[in-house]
C-alpha cells in the first residue's frame, strides 16, 4: 500500500488489485492483459478506448478488457477506484457470470466478440455508494489477506460485475451477444496466440474437425474477422505494449518483434486497429 501519496492507494492479492487514483493530466496509452473495471466518484476527463473518445464523470463505470488500448485524457482532478480482474477469476466464474443476459456484451475474457459495449455506464449517486461500499469491503480484506479474505473480496468484486451487468441490460434493453463463442473458438484463439509458432489454419480447422473455409466463417460469426486478422489484433497489442514501456524502441524493432515482415505493412496495420501511426502513438506515449 502506497502511504506517501493518499491520491495512490494499491492494495492486492492473489492477482486481484485495488486501487484508488486521482487524475490530474493524461496518462499514457497502454493495454493490459487483464480485465479493468473503472469506477469514477468525482471530476471528468475524456476516456479514449480503441480509436473512440468519451466524456466521462462522476457516477460513470467504464469496463477495460483485455487488449483494450485506452487511457485517461482532458482530466479535471479526476478520481477513481480501479479494479483489476485477473483473467484466471473470470474464467473460474464464467459458468455463472454467463448465465447473466448481456454479460460478454460488457466483459470478454478469452474472446474479443465483434460486438462489445464500450461506452460508459452511468449510475446514480446512491447506486455508486452502494457499490464503493462493496469495493472498499474488499479493500478491507486485502489489507490483511488470507485465504478466507481472499476469497470474501473475489465474492465481492464477482457479484459487483454481476450487478453492473445487470444495470446495463437494464438500460440497453437489448443484448449485443446472446451466448458466448463455443470451445472450438476458444481453443483456436489459444493457438493464435502462441507467439513462436502459430500453426495454418487449415491445422487448427482439422483439429476442430472442420473444413478451412467453415472455420473462417464460424470464427468470423463471433470475432467479426478471420482469424489472420485476429492474430495481427494480437501482435499490435504486443507492439503497444512494446511502446507503452519503451517509446524510444524503434518501429522497425516494433515490426521484427511482432512478427511482421516489412515496417511499411506494420505501420499500415498497427494505425488501422490503434487510429495512429506507430510513430504518432510513440509520440503520445512520451505525454
């Protein structure tokens, strides 16, 4: 827990993270490879998430999910609770968290569907309370955490997602994703992200007992492109997070690292799926 500073709080535990921020000026674009839930309880900003800009303020819960590039510009003394969600909780509640209409329109964890929800949930402020009272509890447990505390505060931060899941389809009176993308698809996008070696399609398809050409269609029907595509989303995660640590790293380092074959054809792939240039987002990330 950082002491020094009362605007910084961190607290964590068994890869779940509490913490409580106060924004004054932008912070860097970056992606995590974790679920990210944004509690804002007073000032404004703009949230940039995936090429589109939001106003944000007090009573508004924005969701991060993995691979998300995002960051907080335009603060006026911004402040917020952040609630960092390993994968692994996800995935270990997914059976029941499925169950709730509307919840892989918020939350995607294994799969980024083609159809994501990424605007901001606004509640009131009884609502909010209601809710940082439940943070907070959480926060209590990981101050001296154990495995009951620890798992008191996963119950909370769950049934928080729960809550939030079902106040959004409240609102939207529509679901975007009916059901979650089936095994096979999983199972496909776990290949695709083997960084050495990714097999041919025609290989993942035979596993999965389909033809090339039904695979594609079916991986397109849930991620809303082939799987080719998909893999690059991946590899220009990597480079941002390669730019996020290092915006000094150069782009034709960038493009060998991730795999790409000429820096012309990285940089025309990493501005179609961030919005910038790499040289353009390098630039933002030293702001």
């Amino acid at each position: 827990m950082n002491i020094n500073n009362p605007d910084k709080i961190e607290l964590r535990s068994g890869g779940l993270r509490i913490a409580r921020y106060r924004h004054d000026t932008a912070n860097l674009l970056h992606c995590h490879q974790y679920v990210e839930v944004v509690f804002i309880y007073g000032g404004s900003a703009m949230h940039e998430i995936n090429s589109s800009r939001c106003p944000i303020s007090s009573g508004d819960i924005l969701i991060i999910n993995i691979g998300d590039i995002h960051r907080f510009s335009d603060c006026s003394a911004l402040q917020i609770w952040n609630v960092i969600i390993p994968r692994e909780i996800i995935m270990c509640e997914l059976d029941k968290l499925a169950l709730i209409p509307g919840f892989h329109d918020l939350i995607q964890p294994d799969v980024r569907l083609s159809k994501r929800y990424e605007k901001p949930i606004h509640v009131n402020a009884g609502e909010m309370k209601i809710i940082l009272s439940r943070i907070k509890n959480a926060e209590i447990c990981l101050h001296n955490p154990s495995v009951a505390k620890e798992i008191i505060s996963r119950s909370d931060i769950v049934s928080i997602l729960a809550w939030i899941t079902e106040r959004y389809i409240n609102s939207a009176g529509r679901v975007l994703n009916q059901k979650p993308a089936p095994l096979l698809i999983r199972q496909a996008i776990e290949l695709l992200a083997v960084e050495d070696k990714t097999p041919a399609i025609s290989e993942i398809a035979a596993k999965a007992g389909l033809s090339a050409e039904h695979f594609i269609r079916l991986f397109k029907k849930y991620t809303g492109v082939p799987p080719l595509k998909y893999r690059q989303r991946l590899c220009i995660e990597k480079a941002v997070e390669f730019f996020s640590v290092d915006p000094e790293l150069s782009v034709a380092a960038a493009a060998t690292a991730c795999g790409f074959g000429t820096v012309s054809y990285f940089g025309k792939i990493f501005k179609k799926i961030t919005g910038h240039t790499p040289v353009r987002f390098k630039e933002k990330c030293k702001y």
